[in-house]
C-alpha cells in the first residue's frame, strides 16, 4: 500500500520537474523574445497542470482509502502530518520524498515569479516605446519623408 503511495508522489514530483523545466524554458524566451515559443510554452503549461490535477485527485483518493478519511481532510492534509501513518522503516524514502517535493515546488515558485516580473518589465517597456512614438511633441512617426 505504501509502495503506492510512494508512486504517486514520485509521479507529481515528475510532473513537478517538467514544469520547472517548462519555466526555464519560458524564462529563456522571455529574456530572447520569442514569442511564438512562449505560446508553445503556455500550452505545454496548460497540458501539464490539467495532467498535476489529475496526479493530485488520484493522491487525494488514494489517501482516502487508505487513511479511512473525508475527502476534505484528505485534500488539507499535509505530508509532516502523514508521517504518524509511515512506519519507521520507510520514513528515510518518505523524507526524501517529502524534500525533493519541497525543493521542486520552491524552485517552480521562484521561477513563476520571476518570470511574472520579467514578463511585466517587457510590457512597461513596450508600452514606453509606444507612449515614446505617439507622443505628440515627438516627430519621429509624424514626419513627411
């Protein structure tokens, strides 16, 4: 049962890792301004999360047979809280599991954010340069050749 268990957490942790390798990915194009791969991204993205809910429904209802609890209490639970349930033979692989997942998710949210600030930088600068040929006082679109 707990061999289980540990599969569909390796399984997130795999989902996990293509994610963080997608938002390198996106860092890159956005620093490159690719943006024909950054629709590529977006949509590998959406492919991913909707294959990271699955992984996550299918843990929830794992941990709802196996714990004998609600379905609410199964989705708020917390991994430090479910190592009562592992007996202490397995709790080396259970922490190592419960960091590497840590570890990956820090890791996704630092780069989603920082690929929010990048993504918001380009758009000021973009609407600057905009702001810069529209202004009336500037004759660098308005000039008869």
């Amino acid at each position: 049962m707990l061999e289980t268990f540990y599969k569909i957490l390796k399984h997130e942790l795999q989902l996990l890792d293509k994610l963080i390798n997608l938002a390198e990915n996106q860092q890159e194009s956005l620093v490159k301004y690719q943006h024909s791969r950054l629709f590529e991204i977006a949509s590998a993205q959406e492919l991913l999360m909707k294959q990271m809910r699955l992984a996550e429904e299918n843990r929830i209802s794992f941990m709802i047979k196996w714990l004998n609890i609600q379905r609410k209490d199964a989705s708020e639970i917390k991994l430090s809280n479910l190592e009562k349930a592992i007996p202490a033979a397995d709790l080396n692989v259970f922490h190592q599991l419960q960091d590497a997942l840590k570890k990956s998710i820090e890791k996704l949210n630092f780069l989603n954010t920082l690929n929010r600030v990048l993504a918001n930088r380009a758009r000021y600068s973009v609407q600057q340069i905009i702001s810069i040929f529209t202004n009336g006082n500037n004759h660098v679109c308005n000039v008869k050749v």
